[in-house]
C-alpha cells in the first residue's frame, strides 16, 4: 500500500484498469483475486484523493498579494 501511495495519478490509473481487467478475465485464483481487489480499492482511495486535491487547487486562484483565494463564479 505504502508504494501506492507513492505513485502518481496516471500511474496509480493505469494499475487499477490493469487489475480490473485481470479480475474480468476471471482466470484469477480466488485469494489472489481478494487481494487484487483489496490492492484495488487502495488504488480507488488514492486516486480519489489526488483528484479531490487537485480540484482544490483549481479551485484556488492569487489574488494580487499573491494569496490563495477561493475561486467564486457570480452569477
């Protein structure tokens, strides 16, 4: 898990469609599909926070005193 956490967005991506499709193929022992699926999960979590991280900053724009400020759209 700790290596997982290590990983970029792309990367940590790329392994969870890597083991989706492994536990589709259904050619899987069942404990090795367990723990491919716990490692799974992990890799959800992560990507779920690197993405919600990255929307806060998007989120963000400097002011002039080049302080962070929520980005608010008027209407």
């Amino acid at each position: 898990m700790e290596e997982n956490k290590n990983r970029n967005f792309e990367e940590s991506l790329v392994e969870l469609e890597n083991i989706i499709r492994e536990l589709e193929s259904g050619n899987v022992p069942l404990e090795e599909a367990i723990e491919k699926y716990t490692n799974a999960m992990n890799l959800v979590k992560i990507c779920s926070d690197k993405l919600n991280a990255a929307t806060d900053k998007v989120n963000k724009i400097l002011t002039e005193n080049n302080e962070l400020k929520e980005f608010i759209v008027e209407e």
